[in-house]
C-alpha cells in the first residue's frame, strides 16, 4: 500500500495546527525513544532519521518523560501528545470542550505519574492547565492576566510556574 507523499493537512488560517497522521509521529519519534531515555547520551532525532528511514520529526519541543520512564508526552505542532517510550499509542493528551484553535505547551508529568501540567493560550495569553494522563478535558489553575509557562512540581504537590504580567516575569506557586 503506498502513502501519500504530502501526510500533512495544512489550512490557510495560521491559528489552525497542521494535521499530522498518528502513525506517521508513531513512526518518526519510535526510532528516537527506543534508544533514548532518561539519562541517555543526547542525540539528534532529525539527523538519525535519513539513515534509519523514519520519518524526520522537526516541529516536537518540550519532551517530559514520566516517573516511571515508560511514557513520554512532547508538544507535536502546539499540541500536548503522549505514548509510550517506543513511540507506539501516539494520541493527543488534551480534549477541549469547544473547536477553538489552542495553542499547547510545556507539558510535565506530576510525580505520581497520573497527571500532566502543561500551558495553553486560547489568544489571551497561556494559562496553566492539568489533565489525566489518560486524556480528556482539561483542568484551568491559573487565571492571571499575562502568561503563565514552565510549570514545575513542587515536593508538596504545588505547581511553581513562571508568570509574566506587565512584561515582568516572576515566579508564583498554585495547588495542583
């Protein structure tokens, strides 16, 4: 069976993500995650792509790896996505109550492993949000006017995060 050779969808409104078929980013981040891990030597999943086949991987940021180092959640193209350290079971995290571009980022495991904080913007700025590993609708933390970004579990459950308001950054702390 032959793929096509454009898998991507892309829309001529720039807020609307590019479509990318969960096989294809199974596929792309499989070869990278079986030889990768925690404390793994640091090695380029766009460059080893051409010499071992795969797809190349070039818009993932903000890998988190779960307690357990069995999972790994990463922002694909402004969305939160979460699948197994082999790349397989590559699904969206997060599920919205409305069809609304949403822009998804820093994705972080809580340390029971149960639960995801990550950072979202609607188009008023990022918040901060948590949600079941196993997916669904989200939970909003945060409500400051600015953004929120970069949370951090705290020994004590709490969630440390930079914020901006005014253009300063600060760091604040809200329970999860």
């Amino acid at each position: 069976q032959r793929t096509s050779s454009r898998p991507c969808r892309r829309s001529s409104d720039p807020l609307t993500p590019i479509v990318i078929p969960p096989r294809l980013v199974a596929l792309a981040l499989a070869v990278a995650l079986v030889t990768a891990g925690p404390g793994s030597q640091v090695r380029s999943v766009s460059q080893d792509a051409p010499r071992s086949g795969a797809a190349r991987v070039t818009a993932a940021r903000d890998p988190a790896w779960a307690p357990s180092g069995q999972h790994i959640a990463l922002t694909i193209l402004d969305q939160v996505w979460i699948m197994t350290r082999d790349g397989l079971g590559a699904r969206p995290l997060v599920e919205w109550p409305d069809a609304r571009p949403i822009v998804e980022r820093d994705p972080v495991f809580a340390p029971d492993g149960r639960q995801i904080a990550f950072a979202a913007d609607a188009g008023e700025g990022f918040d901060l949000f948590v949600v079941s590993t196993s997916g669904g609708a989200p939970r909003r933390l945060t409500f400051l006017p600015g953004d929120e970004r970069w949370p951090s579990w705290a020994a004590d459950g709490h969630l440390v995060f930079a914020a901006r308001v005014e253009g300063q950054w600060d760091l604040h702390r809200v329970p999860s």
